[in-house]
C-alpha cells in the first residue's frame, strides 16, 4: 500500500504536466483549424490612371493597383489569369448604366501584366500598389477594367469582389484620367 501511495506522489505531478500538455495541444489545432475554416480572404483594392501623350494620335497610360490584403491570411495571385481589359466607350452609347457585359462589345485590348510571374503574394494587413502601361488612341474615352484572380477556396469569396474599373478620357484637350 505504501508503494502504491510513493508511485502516486512521485508522479501525480509529472502526468498532470502531460495531460495539461496534451489539453492546450488539442485546443490550440482544434483553435487554429477554427480560424482557418472561418477567416474570410479582404483583398480592396482601388485605380487610377496616369496619362502621358505619346503623339497626337497616340498616348501612354499608366494603370495604377493599389490592392490591399485587410485579412490575416496571405492570398496567391493567379498571375497567369489576372488581366485587365480596356474598352473604348462609344459617343453614342445610350444612357443608363455603363456595362462592358452588355454595351461595350469586345475589349480593344487585353493585357495580362504579370503573366509571366511564377507567383505573386499578398501579405496579410499590407498594401501592394501594382502598375502596368498599355498604349491607346487619343481621342475615345476607355472604360478599364483590372480584373485581379485570386487562389482562393472559399465559399464567402466570390470572384466578381476582386475587379475594379476605371475611365480614362484621352479625348482631345483632356490629360487625365
């Protein structure tokens, strides 16, 4: 009886300190696999245009991303499949809303700035300004589409939360955007 007394007071200690282990193991995965499943991906993100006159027939636009990660998870782009499409908007479009989908017709160009990237990662609770140029007639007004693709599996995030538009005039006597 008194041995089985010593071996309880000798280790009473060390398999509390296991079993204790053990419990804060269990519950920070369990926690962890929690925030994961519930952490919903915040990319923001907003454009603008810089416009500088090439010819009078012709001008250079710098196209200006400024994307932000507001989650606390890093997001992938998918550089392969993140473009950006210009169209030019006509003089005489009817009024009412201004959709590339439904009044626009095909893009004048489409550009996919960092096709040739292998990766590109959007740190947690930063600001990444991305830029690309593309050359343009003079003399329309465009309507910029930058439509940022995202390597994200989750149900909340849809791939429309991630496309930002833009007009730019390069119509005669106007310089910006």
């Amino acid at each position: 009886m008194i041995e089985v007394a010593t071996f309880i007071r000798d280790w009473t200690p060390t398999i509390a300190i296991l079993a204790t282990g053990a419990w804060v193991l269990f519950n920070s995965i369990k926690e962890e696999r929690w925030r994961r499943e519930t952490d919903i991906p915040a990319m923001d993100g907003s454009l603008s245009v810089g416009v500088t006159r090439l010819s009078a027939e012709k001008s250079v636009v710098a196209i200006n991303a400024i994307w932000r990660n507001r989650g606390t998870v890093p997001i992938r782009m998918m550089t392969r499949d993140t473009r950006i499409e210009i169209f030019a908007v006509p003089p005489d479009i009817s009024c009412g809303a201004l959709t590339s989908t439904t009044n626009l017709g095909e893009p004048v160009a489409v550009h996919t700035p960092y096709a040739d990237h292998e990766t590109f990662l959007f740190e947690p609770r930063t600001r990444s300004e991305l830029q690309c140029h593309v050359v343009l007639d003079n003399g329309s007004v465009y309507l910029i589409r930058w439509n940022l693709l995202l390597d994200i599996d989750h149900p909340q995030v849809h791939p429309w939360h991630n496309i930002r538009e833009i007009v730019c005039d390069l119509r005669f006597g106007n310089v910006a955007g």
